[in-house]
C-alpha cells in the first residue's frame, strides 16, 4: 500500500477576527502559544492560539476537507488491493 502523507498536507490561511486582513507579524520565539501577533491592518494584538480558537470553522473545514480526500484514496487503494489478491479466484468477484 503507498499512502503519501505529503500529498495531504495543507497551509490554512488565519484572517483577523476584526478586519479578516491575512497579514500578520510577530515578535518572539516560534512555536509559543503565548506570542503576539499583529495584524497589518488593523493593528489588533492577539496571541497565537486565541488567533488559531476564532478561525476554529476555517481550520475545521480544511480538517474535514483533507479527512474525506484521506477516505476516498484509502477506499480507491483497499479496492485495488482486493482485486489484485483475488485476481485469478474463479470464486471471487471484487467490482
């Protein structure tokens, strides 16, 4: 079976909860939940994850968009599977 994990990777784009402006900057370490992001347009500080709680739904709907891709490839793969193993049964029919 050859499940390329990479092929499912995505990059979600975080909008300000006030103005919906994508253009953030920061200071400080990366990967602290703590540290303040700015937005280019309106000028809101607002940590990482109280940014990452208010595009809840955007981050949820690329989760199950990239949940549904995962099921519709590993029931293509599974189907696949099954009709090479019983390929040459008599017995056995995989449509």
């Amino acid at each position: 079976m050859t499940f390329k994990a990479d092929k499912y990777n995505r990059s979600v784009c975080l909008n300000c909860p006030t103005c919906g402006g994508t253009e953030f900057s920061h200071d400080g370490a990366d990967g602290q939940t703590s540290e303040l992001f700015t937005c280019g347009n309106c000028g809101l500080q607002i940590s990482k994850d109280d940014l990452i709680r208010a595009n809840d739904e955007n981050v949820q709907a690329h989760a199950k968009e990239i949940g549904k891709a995962v099921v519709k490839d590993l029931q293509k793969e599974l189907h696949e599977s099954l009709k090479r193993a019983f390929r040459g049964s008599k017995n056995i029919k995989i449509r």
